[in-house]
C-alpha cells in the first residue's frame, strides 16, 4: 500500500501503474531474499486461520518473535526504495 501510495500519480495513471508493479515485484524479491517467502503459513510455520494455529501462535508469542521481525524488515526495505526528500506533487 506504501509503494501505491507514493508512486500513483492521478495526471499518469498507467505509467504510475506500471511503476508502482515494478516496486512491488522488487519489494517481494527483497523481502523473498530474506525470508524465503511471502506466504503467512510458511513465515510463521503455522496455520493462523484455525483456532489451534492461532492458539500454538499465542502460546509461543509467535506474533512478537516472528511478525515483529518481518515488520521490521519490510519497513528497512520500504524506506531503501523510496526517495528521502518527500514528493511534493501528485
């Protein structure tokens, strides 16, 4: 959501489109890299949909030492790819 909010562009909507695919795509093989995958079941060895995924995820504070890293690590790559200087116009 990050990557379309930045690079939509309302005057250009198809290049913006293009654009913001291409982020994307690098984003994923970024965080892929790291990871190995993008997929829930596979990044936290449990099936969080199901009660007992749920429960087992609870238990073993999966959200803290599992979700925290990976949001932490989007967020490393997201600042990589966008610009330091704000984007003044649309």
């Amino acid at each position: 959501m990050a990557l379309g909010m930045h690079y939509f562009a309302e005057h250009d909507r198809a290049a913006s489109k293009q654009l913001t695919y291409e982020k994307v795509r690098e984003f994923i093989d970024r965080f892929t890299q790291l990871h190995h995958t993008t997929e829930c079941l596979r990044l936290m060895g449990v099936d969080l949909s199901t009660p007992q995924g749920h429960e087992y995820a609870v238990n073993n504070n999966l959200f803290a030492t599992r979700c925290e890293t990976y949001v932490r690590n989007s967020v490393t790559i997201l600042e990589s790819m966008l610009p330091k200087e704000p984007k003044t116009s649309r």
